[in-house]
C-alpha cells in the first residue's frame, strides 16, 4: 500500500494501492506544501524527524493515550500500524486538479474587463483558422510484475533514469542510499524516490532491499 503524506501539516491525505492514483492525490496538496507518497515499510518513513514522526502519529490517532519516551524504531512501528488501517481509497476526489492552486499566470493576473476581450479575440481567430492539430498517437506503457512503467518526465520517471544510468554504471543494481542521494540533488523528494525506487526495483524482479 501507498500512502500520500502532506509533509506541511503532517496530515494523511490518502491511502492506495497504485503510484499513479497516490500522485493524482498528491495533487490535492497545495503546490506551496511538499508531500510525500509513502510505502508502507519503515524504511520509507525513515527521512522523518522524530518530531514529524510524533505529530503523525497525534493526527492518526488523536483519541490514543500517547506513551511517553519511545524510541525512533517503535515510534515508526506505530505510524505503520495506523497507517495500515486507514481504509483504501480508490478513486482521486473529482477536483485534484482545481484543489492544489497553480502559481500566478498572466491569465489569473489579467482583470476581468481584459479576460472578456481576450475571450472575444480568440473566438475570432478561431473562426479564421481551422487547421486541425495533430493527433498525438498514445504510448502504451509497459506493466511489469505488477509495476506500471512512470510517465517520461514525471517524478518517478526521472527517479527511474537515474537507477537506470546508476545500474549501468555499476553493472548491478545500485544501491536505495546512492539513487535517493542522487535523486535528491536533482531536485527530486527524498521519500517519494525511496518509493518510486522500490517500485523500480520491483519492475525488473528485485526482491531483497538493496540497503
């Protein structure tokens, strides 16, 4: 199971059993606030402080008498737990795109006097033209041992290329620490290329956790 952690607020924002619908609710995060999807493996919540860790496990459980004094280890066997039994979402709420705002644009920026002429503008230049775009042919993308392969360009596919040029490189499979540290200097999140690595991993056979 994957779960969608808004990283801002530590608020579980969804759990599911697919990358691709754990991103569509991604979108539900504000773009101002980082999230994380999470596997449900300690290893995956290790990039949390402890203090993260604790207010997680407050907002899973806020009726539970907190036990004073727990190590790192157990307070993590204890987020898992919880988050095991928060129910499966299935499908993405309606409006994930319209939920996470986008950064100003020149069309949010405009007045609304210079909407309705740019509106009344681009009906005309619509009737004058009526050259037909190109229909994009659709790319099958490839399921492999129950993992489907990213999209070029999104998060998990740049994670992907990086295993893959890592893999290359070494001529075995590279190890979690070196592609979450590479992903990480470009610019990718820690615990989401824990998981999309995983989820590499598992696409080509890899089984035993490569550390």
């Amino acid at each position: 199971m994957l779960t969608v952690i808004n990283n801002t607020t530590m608020q579980h924002v969804a759990t599911v059993l697919d990358m691709d619908l754990a991103r569509a609710w991604a979108e539900t995060v504000p773009y101002q606030n980082d999230f994380s999807i999470v596997k449900h493996m300690a290893a995956d919540l290790e990039p949390y402080s402890v203090r993260e860790l604790d207010k997680l496990n407050k907002l899973l459980a806020p009726h539970r008498t907190p036990i004073l004094d727990l190590t790192r280890g157990i307070i993590i066997e204890r987020a898992l737990i919880l988050l095991n039994e928060q129910p499966i979402t299935s499908e993405p709420p309606p409006d994930a795109k319209r939920v996470a705002p986008l950064p100003p644009n020149e069309e949010t920026l405009m007045t609304a006097s210079k909407k309705k002429v740019a509106k009344k503008v681009a009906k005309k230049v619509a009737k004058k033209t009526t050259t037909k775009k190109p229909v994009t042919p659709k790319v099958e993308r490839v399921r492999q041992n129950g993992v489907l392969l990213p999209k070029t360009g999104s998060k998990a596919g740049k994670c992907w290329v990086i295993a893959d040029k890592l893999s290359k490189k070494a001529g075995a499979p590279p190890k979690r620490s070196d592609v979450v540290e590479a992903c990480v200097k470009a610019g990718l999140n820690k615990a989401g290329s824990s998981a999309d690595f995983q989820a590499w991993r598992k696409f080509h056979g890899l089984t035993k956790d490569a550390g």
